[in-house]
C-alpha cells in the first residue's frame, strides 16, 4: 500500500498520521520517489527542493509526536503553483524573466500553509505569467496531461493539476484569472476550486490581472478541496481586495448541506463549438442532480457573448502595468546587449518575455493608450457590470449554476496555435472572474478515448459551503475520483 | 475613436510604450493576430452601456488601510539579493539620462 | 511692448509619517542605501499596496487648511511610465478623483519698506492629490546607482491654478504654503531634504492679451530662493526671445542655480502616454463629515490670521508681528508669555523675543524648542524691570546669563549685583537736594520754561547712586523737589 499513498486523498492520509501508521517523511519520501519516477514524462514541476521538504516533514512528525499537530494539513504534501511566493524558494511564473529568481518572502497562502503544518513541496509549472490556457507557454516547456501523454493538462495551472493527477503531490495550489483553475482541473480529472473575489489573499501571488485574479485548490475530492480552502481562505490586511468575510468549516458545512438545491442551467453555455461527449457527460450530471430532487431550470446570462472580449481588455490592460515591474533592474533578466538604460528595459523584455505575453503586453497597453481609454477599457468595465448583473439576476431564482467546465477535453499539444482559438477554450469560465464569483470543476465522466471531463458549478458570492456540498452529493454518488492515470 | 470603425494598432508606438524590442517578423505576426483580436473585441461597441456604471471591482469596499506603524524591512543584503548589478549597496543600471 | 508673466507652480510636498504610503516600512531620510525597503517598495513579484491611514489624515488637513473641498469618494490611479527610480514603473496616483479641490493659499507681497505691510492676496489651487515618492539616482561617469529608500514615501502634489505673475509672488506663494504645511503638522518642508520640491510653469503675454502664451516647464527649482531667482530669469529669457523677433516653444528647462542659467531638456525620446486607469489593487477613499470634523479640529490658526489678531488684540506693530507668526513655537512662546504678564505687556514681551531671543538663538544655532529661556524667564525679567528692581542694561545682561544657564532673573540679579539700588527714599531726596543747591543756574533755567534744564541734575544724582537709582524716580523726585521751590 505505502507505494499508493501518493494516490490517497488528505483526509485518509490524515488518519494515516494521526494513528502514526505512516510518518510525514514516509509520506514526502513516496511524493518524492513518485515525481522522480513520473515527472520526466509529466514535466510538472519547474523545481523542487527534497531536502527541504524532508526537513519540513520532519518537523511536521517532531510537532505531532509532541501533540502539537496543526489539523488536518499536518505533514501533507502541498504542491504551489510557480506564481505563488515561498520564502527562500525560485519564483519564476515559467518565464525567462524570472529563471534565477529567489524570492526574500512567503505569500500569505503560503504562510497560511505552512501555520497549518502542511509541507511546501516544490515549484510547479504554468503557462509563462499564467497567460494560458494549454501551459504550452512555458519558457521551461510544457506540461503534459497524465491521462494522455501527447496532450495539454490545460492551463495557467497545468502543472498544479497534472502534479496532482500524476500522483506527484497531494493537493495543489493554482491560480485563476480566467479559468486557470477550473479548465486544467477538468482536463485532468481532478477538483479544482476558484473562490470569490477577495476571499483568498493574492499577496505574494504574481499579479496577472489584479480585478480577476484568486488562488485556488486543486484537490482529488470536494472534501479536501475543502480542508485546503479552509486553511487559505480569510481576510488578510496585506491585501486591500481581501474581504472581511468569515471562514466557515468547509469540510463540515460540505457534509451538512444535502439539498436539494435550485439548478440553474444557463442556456448560453450550450451552444456551438461544445463537444457532443463533454455535452452528455455534463448532461448525465444534470439529470443525476433533477433525480436527486433538485429543481433544474434554464436561465439566461444574456450578456455571455461578450464576456471573452470584456476579459481581454481588463486582463490585458492590467496585466500591461502588472508586467511593468519585469525590467532587469532590480531582479530578473537583464540583457547584456543593453547599451544605456533605456535599452535594458526594451532588451530586457524582449528577451525576458515569450511570445503569449509580449502578444498580450501590447494588446493591454494599447487599449489603455491616449485616446482609446474610453471605447475599450471603460467599456469593458461597464460591460463587467451587466455580466455580473446577469448572474445575480439569475440568482434570483437558482441558487447554483450547472455548466461544462470546457467546451472541450484535452486537446493535442501544438494543436491550437491561433491565440484566439486558445481563448475560445476559456468561455465558460471567465464570465464567472469577471462576475468575482466561486466556481469550482469536478470530474463528471471521461470521453470513449478515456479523456477526463469536468462539470462546472457556479455559486453565489461567498456561498462556497454550498458550493462544495452540491459538488460532494454528486462525487460521492460516482467513483470518477478513483481513477488514476497510468503512466506508461 | 469609435468602436465600429477598425482598431489602428501601430505596433511601433505602442512597442515603444511598452518597453519591447520586436522583431520585424514579430511586429507582422502580432499586428496580424491582435488585429483578429481586436477585430473581435469589436463587437463590444453593440452593447448598450448607457448609464451602466463601471467595475472596477467585484466586491467594492472602502477605506482599506492600515494604521501607520513602522515595521522593520529587508536587509540590504536581501534587498538587493536578486539585483543584476550593485555596487556601495546600490543598483547599477548604465547612465540615465535625465 | 509691455509683457504679463503667468505662472502656475506644483508643489510635491512630502507628508511627515513613520512609514511608507502603501507599505509599512519605515519612511526616513539621510539613512543608508536601500535600508528602507520591504517587498513592496521594491515591486517584488506578488506584492501589493495597503494604505496609511495618517497619510490620508495628513493630505485631508492640509486641503482644509488651505479651504479646498474634500472629495467624497476619491480612488486610486496607476501613471504608467518606465523610469529606473521608479520600481513598479507605476506610480500610483490620483487622476480624475483627487482628494482635494480647489482652495488658495494667502500671500503677502513685498511692502514699500521692510518694516511696512505688503499687499495680500489669494493665490487659487486647482488641486491637491496624494501620490507615492520615487527612489534616488546617484549619477556617476557611466552609470547611475540607485537607492529606493525615498520610494513609497507619501507625496502631495499642491497645483496652483496658472495665477501668479511675478517672481515675487511666487516666492510668496511658497513661503506661504511651506509655513502652513509645518503649521499643520504635515511636512518639515525642508528643501534640502527633497521634502518640498517645486516646478514652474511659466509662460508670458503682451499685457491686456487673455490667452496663454507658450508654456515652459522649468523644473530642479530646489530652494525657494532659487524658485524666486529662476522664474525672474525665464521670464526675462522668454521677453528676449519674444523681442529679436523668435518664437517659443514648449519645452522643459533645467534651472541651475548655481550658475543662475537655464537649459532645455532635451525632449524626451517618447512622447508621455501615461495610461493611466484605475489601480486594481487598492479601494477607493470615501471621507465624511465627521472626518473632515474631527480632523479640522486639530488645524492650528494660520500664519497671516494669526499676525491679523496679534496686531488687533496687542496692539503689536507690523515689525513684531511680521517675526513672530511665521514660526509656530515662536508665536505660541509669545502668547504664553503674554498671559503671564498681561495683554499691556505685549510690546514689550514681542520685544524681548525678536531682539534678544532671536538674536541669541540664531547666535548659538539654536531652534526655540532648546531655549533654556522659557516664557517664566521673559515675564520674571519684565517684572523686575517694571518693579524698577533693575535697569535696563541689567536687563539686558541679566537676559543673556539667563540665555546661556537657564536660572531665574531674579537669581541672575543677586549673584551679579545687578539690582537697582535700594530705593529709600529719603536718601534719594537727600542726593537730589543736594544736586539742585550745587547749581543755582539750572534751577533758574527750569523755573523760566526750559524742562530740559532737569537733566543736569541727573548726572550728580546717579553719580551719587553708584548708577543704581531707577532714571523714573529719579526724574520724579526732582520734579517734586523743584515745584516746591
């Protein structure tokens, strides 16, 4: 069994420890042994650090035999997204930029992690900046998908999600700005969880767009999705978007509420370009919840249509001033062709930057240039307003909303060059960042070619409890989440 | 401008803003894809944002701060730790001129 | 032809606080490079801003200490631009929505002679916002060094509304608005420190035009003399061009105050598009009433109202109150010393503190606040003057011990043998009988109408005293003596 603890959710390897039928370092040793084994092939992590993991493992099994154990993450394995800030650790966002970053400071999730005893295992890889949706744009390269080696574990956080898959880690942290948590989760079979604006703290979180971005779990059930949310989420003065909203015990609210709950089924979310078998599972899914006595009922978010471009002005125009800072002054990248210092910043960032960023810095920075502020960027604010006004008129009458997580499963590496085609992918989730509302994605099925498929749940604000608990009655009723890839 | 009529990338200038060297064939290639981009983004111009207020954010609250008490910093040494170039426990960059 | 200068200035001004504007680490000057730093100010990957709330404080008064209208929402804005002593290459500023609006500033233009008042008027603001402070660069040969301690410390930016028309009413305009920032609490303003920084737009028109000439920026005026000097020079530069027939254009200068002249910049390689939109990161500021009261309650009366009291309610000349408002210490060292000797004690209180407080203070470089004289020490000396205990130039000697050891007039007096001579009064007759018998021919000259005739008496008299008889009564006893006769 020990060569199989890589695979075990949190909350039986919690009883694991607790009972001391396994120690921390066992545990970390196993995640360790496993990510030797596999990640060659699944090229997950930008880097890891095994003696500092073993030393943090070590200290988790001193604290637990001194009865100082911190709860449910104590010696577990935690895998962050390489966006995500630890003290002493590379901090690279996948990018040329920043190959020799250390960063001096721990991100308040990481803290957070950390107070909760869990051990900080390893950097892993992203789509360069999390501009992405295939983690293709890499500067390290890509990610593949655990399930299918010659496809894409979907993105920004395609290495949080195929770490996981992979059985490289126990939990992961990802980030989502326009579905970098949801959509990998959904292409690699696991539980991916976008929390409302401003519940999770983003200090230490490389900032892709400020007004979209949340850290999230990855986690192989709805219930340590919940263990791993309770122990990040909370008000943080460090973050001035960071609301002042009570923590609730997830895992405990997650097994109360049973429903039945009003289903929204938004209309908009059904149309062209949804793959026949993605549409059956999610389907099956619908009819498993209106057997369980839900009340399912088509709403509309009349303003979808517009929701990729919306999200492209914000993101971009942000993301161009949230870049500004990579310049080869301080730290990072800095050229050695550059002459004078007007030259460091463009070589730098020539250099410093792939081809995805540098598409989307010049996209941002022109819709904020003189003369195009008012058509472009306070447009999309405004049009920001009716998305988010749609969804809470739709809330009115539902108090979830039941979608696919992507149009489509993994696809083939390479396979979308065209920028705009890899946007398409993210539709059903960015109207939900733009909104700042929670969603998460849960495994709901698997394509003939044996391709994981995500169902989307979409919540009110804050309303996360509830959220978990719907996702919970449905992944207990099917055992999707027992299945592991098998890496030839 | 006005969103119907077709977006005027001058990818020269707006490179020059941004602070990046492209490449001439990057220049063709991104003129090229973000003009499809922006060709898209076009149809935002339909929607009636009359009287619509702006987000800037999800969740707007007020008054966020923090009382003003000193807290100790970076080392010099961490501070500049990442640094490319220092010196007299300074950044180097070459002579700017003013 | 007959040319009007229009001048507009803005003022950066450093808030005084303990840290930074959107980050807790200390804010300071003089300190060692990059000391003053902590993840934000160096705009690591990941870092964000929190607001100082004493920084908001701070702006607020000013604004109601120069009667703007506060704003009752105002937000946050990002100027984009790349520049190495500028660590996110954004500064985070206010755009469309600062926290102050409109408001003047009072000044006082140079009278006909120094010890006459000058005219007042009301230079008008445009606005006042707050925004954070950039690092320094240290240029050498082939490179820059950079230090970000300055980074992050919280700046306000004051816009004068483009209604100044002279060099002297610019000069005005800032020693003004520097006296009502240290009133207030709210900056040191010292120049030398980069706290008060200040640029000038100039531009001129033939008198009676209304339209604005071509404007020039000029900016490094960094003392307020040089402020004065620099704007006088680009003035006269802009009618010479002007008058062999050129053309100006817009343009930034450097004014070197050294050498008095001014440079153009050379135009910047990009033309500025800040790109400014509102800063994600941080919420907006709403101010209410009971803000703006509780913060208007801690405004001290200002520099010009209060020389506009002392003068009515003291009776005070113009020379003495011209002295005593401008330092905030000096004037609450006067009225505390006033009420302590009473309000018919003022000229003389106002007399002692500009002639031989200021002149000992400025002597030993010594700031009030370290005066070992206090306003006890003032009314004590003026007591025993008043008592006829020591004369003047006692007084006088006794005021410079007192400066330099901190003991009691009184004190001074004894160990120094410097009181008046016990004023018995029957021996101070007697040197006066004796006086006046001595010189029959001053006598007579009194008795026809000559009053000046008295003062030969004097001198036998205080000769007589050993100098410690008290002029006054000495004056009186002989008068006395002579109506008898």
């Amino acid at each position: 069994m020990a060569d199989e603890l890589f695979f075990k959710p949190i909350a039986e390897l919690g009883a694991l420890l607790e009972t001391k039928a396994v120690s921390s370092v066992e545990l970390t040793r196993a995640v360790i042994a496993r990510t030797k084994a596999v990640d060659g092939r699944v090229r997950a992590f930008n880097s890891y650090d095994e003696a500092d993991a073993i030393a943090q493992a070590a200290a988790s099994d001193v604290r637990r035999a001194a009865g100082q154990a911190r709860g449910p993450l104590e010696g577990i394995p935690i895998g962050l997204k390489d966006v995500i800030s630890v003290a002493g650790q590379p901090l690279t966002a996948s990018s040329k930029m920043l190959a020799n970053f250390v960063s001096p400071y721990d991100a308040t999730v990481t803290a957070k992690l950390k107070g909760a005893g869990a051990v900080i295992w390893g950097r892993l890889n992203c789509d360069e900046f999390a501009m992405g949706s295939s983690t293709e744009n890499s500067a390290f390269g890509p990610t593949v998908n655990p399930w299918d080696l010659t496809r894409v574990p979907g993105g920004s956080s395609g290495g949080s999600s195929a770490a996981l898959a992979a059985g490289e880690a126990i939990a992961t942290l990802g980030s989502d700005t326009g579905g970098s948590i949801r959509q990998p989760a959904a292409l690699c079979g696991v539980v991916g969880l976008k929390p409302t604006y401003g519940l999770v703290s983003r200090y230490g979180l490389i900032a892709f767009a400020s007004s979209l971005d949340q850290i999230g779990p990855f986690a192989r059930t709805v219930e340590d999705a919940a263990i791993m949310l309770e122990a990040i989420a909370g008000h943080d003065p460090l973050d001035s978007t960071s609301f002042k909203a009570d923590v609730p015990d997830y895992r405990a609210e997650a097994k109360r509420h049973q429903g039945p709950w009003r289903l929204g089924i938004p209309k908009e979310y059904f149309g062209a370009g949804l793959d026949p078998e993605v549409n059956a599972a999610v389907e099956r899914a619908i009819a498993f919840y209106r057997a369980q006595g839900c009340e399912i009922k088509e709403v509309s978010l009349p303003h979808t249509q517009y929701c990729l471009d919306t999200y492209y002005i914000i993101a971009t125009a942000e993301a161009s001033s949230n870049l500004a800072r990579y310049d080869g002054i301080r730290y990072g990248h800095r050229s050695k062709e550059a002459k004078d210092a007007v030259d460091i910043y463009f070589k730098s960032r020539a250099e410093g930057f792939g081809p995805e960023v540098k598409r989307r810095i010049i996209l941002g920075t022109y819709v904020l240039s003189s003369g195009y502020y008012d058509a472009f960027y306070l447009r999309a604010q405004k049009v920001r307003t009716l998305i988010r006004q749609d969804f809470l008129n739709a809330y009115r009458e539902v108090d979830a909303l039941l979608t696919p997580t992507s149009p489509v499963p993994a696809f083939k590496l390479g396979e979308k060059s065209d920028p705009l085609a890899l946007y398409l992918c993210d539709i059903y989730t960015i109207g939900v960042n733009l909104a700042g509302l929670p969603a998460l994605s849960v495994p709901c099925g698997f394509t003939a070619g044996g391709l994981p498929i995500g169902l989307q749940l979409i919540g009110q604000p804050f309303a996360e409890a509830n959220l978990l608990a719907m996702a919970r009655v449905y992944e207990q009723a099917h055992d999707w989440r027992l299945k592991h890839p098998v890496l030839p | 401008m006005t969103m119907s009529s077709a977006p005027d990338l001058n990818i020269d200038h707006v490179a020059k803003l941004a602070r990046l060297a492209l490449t001439a064939e990057e220049k063709a290639r991104f003129s090229q894809q973000l003009g499809d981009v922006l060709h898209h983004i076009e149809q935002l111009g339909k929607v009636d944002v009359t009287g619509v207020e702006p987000t800037a954010h999800a969740f707007p609250i007020t008054n966020v701060w923090a009382d003003d008490i000193a807290r100790p910093g970076l080392t010099v040494e961490t501070a500049l730790r990442n640094a490319p170039a220092q010196r007299d426990n300074m950044i180097v960059v070459p002579k700017v001129v003013e | 032809m007959n040319y009007e200068a229009v001048i507009g200035l803005e003022v950066h001004i450093q808030i005084k606080t303990h840290s930074k504007v959107f980050t807790r680490v200390a804010a300071g000057y003089g300190q060692p490079a990059n000391t003053l730093t902590d993840p934000v100010v160096l705009a690591l990957p990941g870092t964000l801003p929190v607001m100082n709330k004493a920084a908001l404080d701070a702006i607020i008064k000013a604004g109601l200490l120069l009667g703007c209208e506060i704003a009752p929402v105002c937000k946050w804005d990002r100027k984009n631009y790349f520049y190495p002593d500028s660590p996110k290459n954004y500064q985070i500023s206010q755009y469309d929505q600062p926290i102050c609006l409109g408001g003047s500033v009072e000044i006082e233009l140079p009278g006909p002679a120094r010890n006459v008042m000058g005219e007042h008027k009301r230079i008008p603001l445009t606005r006042i916002h707050l925004e954070e402070d950039v690092g320094k660069l240290n240029h050498f040969a082939t490179e820059s060094l950079v230090d970000y301690n300055r980074a992050g410390t919280p700046l306000m930016e004051i816009v004068s509304d483009p209604a100044m028309h002279s060099a002297d009413e610019a000069f005005a305009y800032l020693t003004s608005l520097r006296a009502t920032m240290i009133y207030g609490g709210i900056s040191d303003c010292d120049m030398e420190k980069g706290q008060l920084r200040c640029d000038a737009n100039i531009s001129i028109r033939p008198v009676g035009e209304t339209k604005l000439g071509t404007k020039v920026e000029l900016k490094n005026l960094n003392s307020i003399s040089f402020v004065r000097d620099g704007i006088a020079h680009e003035i006269k530069r802009q009618i010479a061009v002007l008058e062999r027939g050129g053309t100006l254009v817009q343009e930034t200068r450097d004014y070197d105050g050294q050498t008095g002249a001014s440079q153009s910049l050379r135009s910047k390689e990009m033309a500025h598009d800040y790109r400014y939109f509102p800063d994600p990161d941080l919420m907006p500021v709403k101010v209410d009433e009971a803000w703006q009261e509780r913060l208007r309650a801690e405004c001290p009366e200002l520099p010009f109202p209060k020389q506009r009291r002392f003068a009515e309610s003291y009776q005070l000349p113009y020379t003495l109150t011209s002295v005593l408002v401008w330092d905030r210490t000096l004037a609450d060292f006067f009225e505390s010393t006033v009420k302590l000797v009473g309000p018919a004690k003022a000229q003389a209180v106002g007399n002692w503190i500009t002639n031989d407080l200021l002149r000992e203070l400025g002597a030993a470089h010594l700031e009030i606040a370290a005066s070992k004289v206090s306003p006890a020490h003032i009314a004590a000396l003026i007591g025993l003057f008043d008592a006829g205990s020591v004369l003047t130039n006692a007084a006088k000697e006794i005021f410079i011990e007192m400066f330099a050891t901190g003991d009691l007039p009184g004190a001074i007096a004894d160990r120094r043998g410097l009181r008046a001579a016990p004023t018995d009064a029957g021996e101070l007759e007697q040197w006066c009988r004796d006086a006046i018998a001595a010189n029959a021919k001053a006598v007579a000259e009194f008795k026809a109408g000559k009053d000046s005739a008295i003062n030969a008496f004097k001198g036998p008299v205080m000769k007589a005293a050993k100098g410690k008889a008290d002029p006054k009564r000495v004056d009186a006893a002989l008068r006395q003596l002579l109506a008898t006769m």
